[in-house]
C-alpha cells in the first residue's frame, strides 16, 4: 500500500508573514500521526525558515526548484547538499513552468532527479501534455517520453524515494480539472512504465501523484482511483484550511 502524499506548491506566492502564517496554521491543524505524508513548496528564500518552523511536524518542506550540479560557477543556483542542509526533504523538478519559462529540457529534468535521488532529496518530478497535444490525441506519447527520459537515469536501488506528477498543462491554474477517468487513465499507463523497467514489486512502491486544479471537492474523488498516489496543489493550497482539507481528503478509507 502506498502512502498518500499531497504536496502544496506555493509558486511565486506568499511572502515572509504570510508564509509563516500559514505553516503555523497548517502545522496546528493536521493530525500528528497524519496517514498522509504532506509538503508544502514555499519560495526559496523562504525554504530555512519554513524547515524551522515545521521542524517536528508531520509537514514536510519542498523546494520547488534544484540545480543538478554540487558546486561550481552556476550564479543563481542551488543544490541539492544546499536543500538538504537546511532540512529539505524534498524538491519539485521539472514543472511545467519551468520547463515552458526557463526552458528546462527533458535532459535536464533527467538531470536533476538523479541528482535528487543520488543526494538523498526526493525529487516530485513532472510531467504532462499541453492542450494541443491532448486534442491531437498525442498525450500518451508525450508523457511516455518525458517519463522514459526520467526513468532511464533512476538507480533501481532508489526507485522507491522517486515522485512522480502528472500535470497536464491544460489544468494547471485554469480551473479545469482532468476528470478522475482522465488522470486514471495517464496514471495507469505511467505504472506500466515502471512495471516494464523496473518489475511489478518496484513499481508498486512508486507514488504518482496528480496536478492541475485540484481543490477540496475533487480530492477524493481523484484519490479513489487506483493509481493516483496523492495531489501536486497549486492555487489551492495557499489557503491552510483549504490544503488541510485536500490533506484530510487523501487519508485511505
Ligand atoms: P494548480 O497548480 O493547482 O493551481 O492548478 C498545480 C501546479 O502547478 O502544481
């Protein structure tokens, strides 16, 4: 059985004040033995304060973004011994945003998981297609592809600290959830993915997690499906009531 895991990313969003407010205000209210294993991804210069804060919650902290590299002249970047340092345990990679706005290829996405998961940081990596690319019937190549890329660097020793986010691009931040059956149906094919690579029993281990819209009344309805693992939150996790609704939504029944 695979643990639920919803992760908050927090975008270019909340600054200082806020952002201490609403960990205090997630840390109180989730339950101290959790079911579900959660994180919220505040912005960078946030993250040391935002590991103080949560330290000996059962809230974990993300980074949204890591460098690849462990040091060197890279201005403007960080890596993963740097997440780690501060208490990190996790770093989303490869977002669609960065890939559309900071031109992250599926190389270097490809980079930074194995860099993740060598150093011992859990990469949340994702994936998905555009709008054009579902209505051109060609979402299934596209993600098979950006999660070959991902799968040929993951070390079969470590496929269980791996994260995977399908976030089809059409949904993020528009309001327009992929359906249940939709997202089942890219969830499921990801697993078959990692069946022919990794085995059945190493692919059981892995949690696929869904992004894009996601919000308190689809959670649950998300999280019946078979191989969804748990929920990558955008826009709805700023709130903390709203996040520890989704969180409450994710706890198996
Ligand atoms: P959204 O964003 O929930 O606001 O659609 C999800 C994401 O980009 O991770």
């Amino acid at each position: 059985m695979r643990r639920p895991f919803v992760c908050g990313n927090w975008k270019l969003n909340h600054n200082l004040e806020e952002s201490c407010a609403a960990l205090l205000e997630i840390v109180s209210t989730l339950p101290k033995d959790s079911k579900v294993e959660c994180a919220v991804a505040p912005v960078v210069t946030l993250l040391s304060l935002a590991c103080e804060l949560t330290n000996a919650s059962p809230l974990g902290i993300a980074a949204q973004n890591v460098f690849y590299e462990k040091k060197g002249a890279f201005t403007g970047e960080w890596s993963v011994a740097h997440l780690l340092e501060l208490g990190c345990s996790y770093s989303v990679v490869g977002h669609s945003e960065r890939r559309a706005l900071f031109g992250e290829t599926n190389q270097v996405v490809a980079r930074k998981v194995q860099a993740c998961l060598a150093g011992g940081l859990i990469p949340i990596a994702c994936f998905g297609e555009k709008l054009e690319q579902r209505e051109a019937g060609l979402f299934k190549s596209v993600v098979e592809s950006q999660v070959d890329f991902i799968l040929d660097v993951v070390d079969p020793d470590h496929i269980a600290q791996l994260i995977l986010a399908y976030e089809p691009i059409w949904a993020i931040g528009t309001g327009k959830t992929a359906t249940a059956e939709q997202a089942q149906e890219v969830h499921g094919l990801v697993r078959q993915l990692l069946i022919k690579k990794f085995g059945q029993e190493a692919a059981n281990l892995v949690r696929v997690i869904y992004g894009g819209s996601a919000n308190a009344d689809n959670a649950a309805t998300l999280m019946a499906q078979n191989d969804i693992d748990g929920l990558l939150v955008g826009g709805a996790s700023l709130k903390p009531s709203s996040f520890c609704a989704i969180v409450e939504a994710a706890v198996p029944v």
